[in-house]
C-alpha cells in the first residue's frame, strides 16, 4: 500500500512514474493537493482549477517551457508536464526553483489523452463530497492502483488489472521489467489486438471465462517480438465476469504465490465493485448538487461549494437530444447518459470547474464564465459549438445556453432561459445547433405567447377569420398570400415567386385578400397585427392552412 497521499504529486509518479512520467526538475514530495488537471492551449482563454496538473501539449524548447512554468505558476498550478526528450533540459532548473512549478516529461509514445483520462482517474477518489476512509484488505478502497501495486509486492512481479474488454484500468509499478507488449499496452491503456486474436486462437479467454484458477500463457510469438510469460486469473462477483489480473513473469510462481494471487482476484472484485458503486454514488450525488443549484434556493450557495462554483459567474447550458422514431427507450436512454458524459469530458478539458448531469431528458451544464455577458455568451457557444461538431450530427444534439448568473440565486432564470433557448432549436425556427437565449429571444417568445393562445382555446380573428373561411370554402389561398407579401415587405416579385404563381395573378389575390379580410395593408399597425396572428396561429405555415375553429394544438411548433 502507497504511503503517500491519494492526491499527491508524489502518488501521481508512483503510479504513473518510468511508464508514462518522469520528474525532470522540482520536488515531488511537496505537501499540496492536486486540484485537478488543466490543459494548455496558447489560442484559448485558460481555466485551471487551484493545484492543477497542467499538460503543455505542443510545448516545446527551453524558452518556451521557462514562458509556460511562469505562466501556470501565475495560475496556481504544482506541475507541468511537456513531451519528452526536452532539449538543453538543465537550463530549466533555475526557472523550476524559480516557480516552485514542477517539470514533468511524457514518455515518447504516450498519448496525451490517456495521460488525462489516467490522471482524472487517480485524482476522482473525493472529488465530490466528502472522502471515505473505508478499507479492503489494507488497500483504500475502489484504489486499483494501490491494490495493483500491492498484488506485484506479493508475486515480485508487475501486473495489470484489466475489465472485460482487456482495458487497463489500473496497474503497478516495475512496468521496465516486463516486455515491450506490456508497456505499449499500459501507453494505449488497451492490449494490443495483434495479442488479443492471439489469445483467442489459443482460447485463452475461453479457459479465463470458465476456470477458477489461473490460467498460463506460454510466452506469445509473434515476429520478432520478445515477450515474457503471462498469469493471468479471472476476476467474478458470483457468476459475473468483471475482468482479469494479469502477471508478467520472468520467473515461475512458487505455489505459496499462485494461492496468495487466486485470493487477490476476490480482493480485486471487492474492488472494482467498489470503485463501479462509488463511480455510480458520485453521479448521483453530483446530480442532487447541480439539481439543487439550478433551483436556486437556500441550499443553492452550499451545492455550489461542493461543486467548486460559488465565487464565479456561471451559465447554463440545456443539451437535449433529437428523439428517433421507434428507437428502443433504453437505447434511447443509455444515448443520453453516454452523450451527456462526453459533454462532462469536453467541458471538464475547456473549463474543469463545469458540473455536467443528467436531469429527466436533458443534461445541464453549469459552466463557469468571465464577468463580461456578451463575452460569456460568445464564449459558451464556442465551446458548445466545438462539443456538437465532434461529436457529429448522428447524435442529433441541440444546447441551448442561458443568460449570465453573476449570483447564485439567478441560477434558476439562466437554466429557464437555457430551456427557451432548446425549445427554440427543437422547433424547428433555426437551422442552429447551439444557440444562446439573447440569440432567440423572439422565437422563445412567439412561442410561450403560442402557448398562451392554445391555452385560452384562441381562434383566428378578424381578418384573419374571414380569411381562413374564405379560403376554406373556394380553395382561395389568400392567408398564403398575405403571409408571402408580408414575409417580402411588400415585394410582389419576391412573395409571388415564393409561392411559384405570376406577378399579376399575386396582385389580384392581394386585391381579394383586402376586399374579403377588409384590411388596409397600408395601416402598419394593421400589417403587424396580421403578422403577429399570423404567427401565433400558425397559419400559412407548410403544414397548411386551417381553417377558423381548427384546434391549435395542432401547429404548435
């Protein structure tokens, strides 16, 4: 078991340390908790929560990484970490003195994505609320790390803890002493699929799936590649598969050893339960704590110190997803939770103070912004935008962004605001993806005073009335013709090639519409009531016109 703390830069190297990271300059063993991790990106607006982690991709030369220690240090980061090799590294040692910022390298061949993923993983033990102290077996738990490592004291040998798709989840220290295979598995956090069809062939997952005890894997050949041995043991919780603990061996195990790992495997499963029901409370909790920020009442200011929010203006934004026709409900509903899930990464990247749940159909984020409103606005729906164009259109997202909270108590006004704004989207009255309440302010409108008609059960009037009954009767379309010419400002070329009929022949139907509506198209207060009525009722819209009494739920967009 570590004997550093779990939040530790310390911990971080111990876990992490010779396989992805290395400490170049600095003191590792510095009392300070690691506050999260920040990405640095020179081209955007920079967010970092206190004690941060900060990966400098695309970092690179002395002057530069002396430039970004200063910078994080301004931003109260403990570590960076650059890519390396890094050249004329001992140049770097006075501005590491200087900043009191550790340097750290990433091994070549890491992917900067799993290093984020690996150290959100680490730093999530009590992000929300309060940290147990319960343990399993000696080891804190639902820490696979530690577990792993204490698994590799007890066979003097590395190992992997891996789920059911053979996913690293976590793994000991001592990697440098198994083969290349290993280390590119833990790079990638994935065993390599070269070596999966392998262990297919040979059915070693069939003999793991059935066997209660450990299974041998001779050592794999493939080309020229040199790879040690493997023991391997399934992990079960009853008759569920949950993964598997993998040892790479340059020797055999005495029979003391192969006893003492078949019982880590059923330390493992308490474990990985564990984390799995820990991972499930802590997206429950931090739902009940964004739920109770958005209402904005007496506990609001307290949900939002357990969030890390309550000092910052802060936005919402409301994603919800475009419903399929006959699609399954649960397929409907594992959809959102995993769309709703990327958007917490996304957000978490751009901006680690955002909260991201799932409330009903609709997942809201409350995402910490500048002072500036116009500003703010502009920059939620970039970061939005960004989101909705990685993920694609196959998802059929729409987020609407809610006006500025500078408090906690107008949390609940930008999340209403943030609802105006999707329903906007869902309606079909812009072609956007995103878009911000002040951006749709009159389409929210039209459509609450829409509302407010079919509630009262409010027929056409009117002109209007006489219009539509007209037209109900001879097939007249005047009520298209007056939308078109309104629509056109009057321009008859215009409105007439709207609705594909002739210039003269669309003059004499606005003729007709004046004569059989009685209105004066000249009057604007005339021509903006008709408009107006025009909207509200939904009539002239291309699902057709209907006629005076028609129900209007009907066109309720």
């Amino acid at each position: 078991m570590s004997t550093h703390p779990a939040r530790s830069l310390s911990r971080v190297l111990e876990d992490l340390g010779s396989t992805f990271l290395d400490l170049l300059h600095g003191d590792a063993g510095k009392a300070i908790e690691i506050g999260g991790v920040g990405i640095h990106d020179p081209h955007d607006e920079q967010h970092y929560p206190d004690g941060a982690i900060v990966l400098g991709v695309g970092a690179h030369g002395p002057d530069e990484i002396a430039g970004l220690l200063r910078h994080v240090r301004d931003q109260r980061a403990v570590a960076l970490v650059v890519r390396g090799p890094v050249e004329d590294a001992d140049d770097l040692a006075p501005v590491v003195a200087e900043t009191g910022v550790a340097l750290l390298t990433l091994t070549r061949g890491a992917s900067w994505a799993q290093l984020a993923a690996m150290l959100r993983t680490l730093l999530a033990e009590g992000d929300v609320g309060e940290a147990g102290e319960q343990t399993l077996g000696g080891v804190p738990s639902g820490d696979l790390f530690a577990l792993a490592n204490a698994i590799a004291t007890l066979l003097d040998a590395p190992v992997t803890i891996e789920d059911r798709r053979s996913r690293i989840l976590a793994f000991s220290g001592r990697q440098d002493e198994a083969d290349g295979p290993r280390v590119e598995s833990i790079l990638a956090r994935q065993v390599p699929e070269r070596y999966l069809r392998l262990h297919e062939e040979h059915g070693v997952f069939k003999e793991l799936y059935r066997s209660e005890g450990l299974v041998h894997v001779p050592a794999p050949t493939l080309g020229e590649e040199v790879a040690l041995p493997r023991v391997a043991v399934a992990v079960r919780a009853g008759d569920e598969f949950l993964g598997s603990v993998w040892a790479a061996l340059r020797t055999p195990l005495t029979p003391e050893r192969e006893t003492a790992f078949v019982e880590a495997a059923k330390l493992v499963a308490l474990h990985m339960l564990r984390f799995r029901a820990g991972s499930d409370a802590e997206n429950r909790l931090r739902a009940d704590l964004v739920t109770t920020a958005l209402e904005g009442g007496a506990g609001a200011i307290a949900a939002l110190g357990r969030l890390g929010l309550v000092d910052e203006p802060t936005l919402v934004m409301a994603m919800g997803l475009a419903p399929g026709q006959g699609e399954d409900p649960a397929h409907v509903t594992a959809e959102r939770q995993r769309v709703a899930g990327a958007l917490a990464v996304h957000l978490a990247a751009v901006q680690p103070r955002s909260a991201v749940a799932l409330l009903g159909d609709v997942a809201y984020a409350l995402f910490p912004v500048a002072a500036n409103s116009a500003y703010a606005r502009e920059r939620a729906v970039q970061v939005a935008s960004n989101f909705l164009q990685r993920t694609g259109e196959r998802t059929g997202a729409l987020i609407g962004i809610g006006s500025m909270a500078p408090e906690p108590s107008a949390l609940a006004r930008s999340r209403t605001n943030a609802d105006r704004a999707l329903r906007v989207l869902f309606s079909g009255r812009s072609s956007r993806r995103v878009a911000a309440i002040a951006d749709v302010y009159v389409d929210a409108l039209m459509l609450e005073m829409r509302d407010l008609a079919i509630a009262n059960r409010d027929e056409p009037s009117g002109p209007l009335a006489r219009l539509a009954a007209y037209d109900a009767k001879h097939n007249a379309h005047l009520v298209e013709t007056l939308r078109a010419w309104l629509d056109a400002f009057g321009d008859v070329i215009a409105a007439s090639a709207s609705v594909f009929v002739h210039p003269n022949t669309f003059r004499y139907r606005i003729r007709r519409v004046t004569e059989v509506g009685r209105i004066d198209l000249q009057d604007p207060s005339a021509r903006f009531a008709a408009m107006l009525e025009l909207r509200l009722m939904g009539m002239g819209d291309s699902d057709g016109v209907r006629p005076a009494g028609a129900d209007l739920t009907a066109s309720v967009g």
